[in-house]
C-alpha cells in the first residue's frame, strides 16, 4: 500500500453488499409500489379482522325488520340487508372468517406441499414417479367435490374448510418445490452432505430447504388469493362458514336473490371486499415475485 492508499482514499464498499441477499429482497419490497399498495389493502383487512366489532356502529348479528332493505343512507353506510342488519357492520366484521380460514389452510397447504416437494425432488426415481401420479389425480378432483366429500365424512366446520382447501393447494406447491429441488439436489453443497454422510431428513431440510425458500414464499402468496376465492365460493355454496357468521361469501348466499328486486347494496360490498382482498393480495404476491427475480 502506498502512503496515498490510506482507508480514506479506498473506494466506499457498496452499501447493498452489507444487507446480503434477504436485505436486498427486503431493499426491494419497500420501493416496490406494487408491493406496498397490495400490503396497505390487506393490512386494512387484517385490522378491520382484529377490530373491527370496535369501531363498527352496529352489532353485525342483530337484526331490526322495520328497517329491513333500507338502501344506503346516512344512517346506514352500506344499507341494511333483508333482517335490518347493516351491512357496513357485516362487512367490516365479516373479514375475520375469511382472514381466519385462508391463512390456515395456505399455510398448511405450504407445510405439506413443501415436505411432498423435498420428498420427491431429492430422492426422484420410483418416489417421484408414484407420488407425482398421485397428486396429479388428486389435482384434477375440483375442489368443491373433496369439500363435499369431507363435510358427509366429517361434518361441517372451520376446520374441515381449512383441511379441504390446504390438502387441495398442497400439490399445487408440492410441484413447485419439486421443480426447485430438482435444480439444488445436483449442486455441490448437497454432494458435500451425502459425502459427510448426512441422512436424507438433514440434507432435505437443513442444506436444501433454506435455498428453496424464494419460490415457496411465491408460491404460498399466490395460493394465498387462490385461498380466499375458494373459501368464499365454498360459503356461498353451503359447504364453508355458516350462519350466522357475516362473512363475505356466506352474506352474498343469503342476499344474492334480492338483486332482482334492486336490493343491489345487500350484494355489492360483500363482493367489493373480496375482490379489493384478492387483488391486495395478489398485488403483494407480485411484488415479493418481483423482489426474488431482480
């Protein structure tokens, strides 16, 4: 080093090489426009889910006939529905259900998919072969014939609902991951385990799963929209939620008939709240999508 190579006059080092590759996705996220309007939508839905019975101006349940079909006014935000509730109240506190039952079923469908995709994308052959055939089969049964197989075996629950929707998605992310281990399996790191003699369990989760996190966490937001669609057309059919709970799905069920009678705020908000869900939704999903492929 010379006397004019002093710490002073070496270049700065680049200030994105010091949060490494999740600072950077991170980095990313907060400058994607996309990703924070997606993120502002679903957050206004979580807190309207955890407060909402707070702030809302009437109970959500309680029905009042005189003022039944009223349209939307001062008094009534949204309009009442053909029992005098208000929908606004519904709406608001009609999120929870879905805000409940979407997660839970994404994240189980993420937890078993992952665990199928590392299963048959490390060991490939005659485990790939007979487990991808049967995933397949399973994925070509709709899923309101499995929910409709469920609720005659086991009843009509939450949980049933999430059980249905989260092994429905799981081959779904099962594929995916699949196709990721496929890539990671022939790379040197995972030769250096096999000669290290770990087991399977260790290099499937301990070497490779960390490295196949990007396109599980796209993946799992992407089901996540997919999840809200099917639980709320699972209670608009009967199978999902049931009354007299004020979700979404299950409100546009019990009102949908009265739109003929031009009755169309008993109907619109629900469907407004759905659609503003998924889109917020699938707008963080493009934006995490963006973040790992920049």
């Amino acid at each position: 080093m010379t006397a004019t190579d002093t710490p002073a006059n070496l270049p700065a080092p680049d200030a994105a090489s010091w949060r490494g590759p999740w600072g950077e996705v991170l980095h990313s996220l907060l400058r994607s426009g996309t990703f924070l309007t997606g993120l502002a939508i679903v957050l206004f839905w979580v807190i309207c889910a955890l407060f909402g019975e707070h702030f809302v101006p009437y109970d959500p349940l309680a029905d009042d006939i005189i003022n039944a079909l009223a349209p939307p006014s001062a008094e009534h935000w949204f309009g009442t529905d053909q029992i005098g509730r208000d929908v606004f109240s519904r709406v608001i506190v009609g999120s929870r259900d879905i805000l409940t039952v979407a997660p839970l079923a994404t994240l189980l469908a993420t937890i078993a998919g992952t665990a199928l995709g590392l299963l048959i994308g490390y060991f490939r052959g005659i485990v790939d072969d007979i487990v991808s055939r049967v995933l397949e089969a399973f994925m070509a049964i709709p899923v309101v014939i499995i929910a409709l197989l469920a609720i005659v075996a086991l009843g009509t629950s939450k949980i049933t609902v999430i059980v249905v929707i989260g092994l429905s998605f799981a081959p779904i992310i099962a594929r995916t991951v699949r196709s990721a281990v496929l890539a990671e399996r022939e790379l040197d790191y995972v030769a250096a385990a096999k000669l290290r003699h770990e087991g399977a369990p260790h290099t499937m989760f301990v070497e490779i799963l960390p490295n196949v996190i990007p396109p599980i966490l796209v993946e799992t937001t992407v089901r996540l929209g997919y999840a809200i669609f099917a639980v709320a057309t699972l209670s608009f059919m009967g199978f999902g939620i049931q009354p007299p709970s004020p979700d979404w799905g299950l409100s546009i069920s019990s009102n949908y008939g009265m739109i003929g009678g031009g009755f169309w705020w008993t109907v619109l908000f629900d469907a407004l709240a759905i659609a503003s869900l998924v889109i917020g939704v699938n707008l963080v999903a493009d934006g995490v999508h963006g973040a790992f492929n920049d």
